[in-house]
C-alpha cells in the first residue's frame, strides 16, 4: 500500500512538534525540580536582602541545621531589618563570645513545620525552635509576627517554607537582657 507523501509529512510533524513539547515538558519540570531542591539555606544565600542574615546563621553554627531535612518555617529578617537594630547590638550578637544569644535570637524566628501564610490566623501561637511562643496577628490582610510585616510570603524550599519580614523579632530572654542592660548604662550616666 502507498501512503500518500503528505500523510508522512504530517505524521513527521507531528511526532516532531510532540518531541519539542515533550522535551520542553521535561526540561521545564527539571527546572521546577531543582528549584525545589534549594533548601532554606540555599534560597537565603541566593538573596541579596538576606546577606545578613546569611553571616548571621553562619556565625551562629546554624547552617546545617537550617540545611536538614526540617520542615521548617523560617521568618527571615531582611538586612534592613537587622540594620534597624538599636546600635551596637548586632555587632554584639556576632561576637563568638554571644553564640548563645544570637542561637537564641536566629532560632526564635524559626518554627519547626510548614507553615503556608494561608495557615496563619489572627491571635495565633508560634512555638519556636528557641522555646518561646511568637504571637501572629493579622491587620488589614496582612500577617505579622510579633509585630514584624510579613513582606513575602510563600517562599518554598526543599525544607520549609521563608516568610521574609521587615523586623528583627527578639526572644523574651533577649529582650529582657537588654532592657537591663540599657537600665545599667542610663543608671551609670545618671538617668532614671
């Protein structure tokens, strides 16, 4: 039997065009894959607006816990965030001999679950890594952690999920400490 020359050149075609969509199938769904394999870490080193909070977690020994499996749901404070901090403070933190309190510190922005921003709800505990609990509010649709603005939300890694905030969130323990501390240097100076 003969089949007509144009049948064949359609047929070519069409395996063609499916071959094309095929591999672009594929390589659009390798590409999804290996975004998805960035765990939080990753994602935050790949972020300008998170370099300090990237020194923060290396400087604490945090890295590959944030690398584990999790899951995890980290509030990442952006460099303006850090740099808001009152002076001198994270320049404390950062020094070896202040481990702890920056453990303390980057560990109460982390929740250890998947937390999607549609889960989040107004009034609700966070229990953190640290210990402590961060109370969530949500003001004219938009979700906040012990105050700090959720400015992106949804970040998806391999491990958890980033919500990126506009605020350094500080643990009670933290708070605390440098309330007294700041009591001692305004009693020194003579101001109560």
């Amino acid at each position: 039997q003969n089949i007509p020359t144009m049948n064949i050149s359609k047929i070519i075609k069409s395996v063609f065009v499916l071959m094309i969509a095929l591999g672009l199938t594929a390589n659009a769904q390798a590409q999804y894959d290996n975004m998805n394999k960035k765990d939080i870490v990753d994602l935050a080193v790949e972020t300008e607006a998170l370099s300090t909070l990237v020194t923060a977690v290396k400087a604490a020994g945090l890295v590959e816990t944030l690398k584990s499996q999790g899951p995890f749901t980290v509030f990442a404070p952006t460099n303006e965030a850090f740099n808001a901090l009152p002076e001198g403070v994270l320049d404390m933190l950062l020094k070896p001999e202040n481990k702890d309190k920056l453990v303390a510190v980057l560990t109460y922005h982390v929740v250890p679950a998947k937390v999607m921003s549609g889960d989040l709800s107004d009034g609700m505990k966070a229990e953190a890594v640290e210990g402590s609990v961060a109370t969530i509010t949500i003001t004219d649709g938009k979700a906040k952690v012990d105050g700090a603005i959720v400015v992106m939300a949804d970040i998806i890694a391999s491990n958890g999920m980033v919500h990126v905030i506009d605020q350094v969130i500080l643990p009670p323990s933290i708070k605390e400490a440098l309330s007294a501390a700041n009591t001692m240097k305004d009693e020194a100076k003579g101001d109560y």
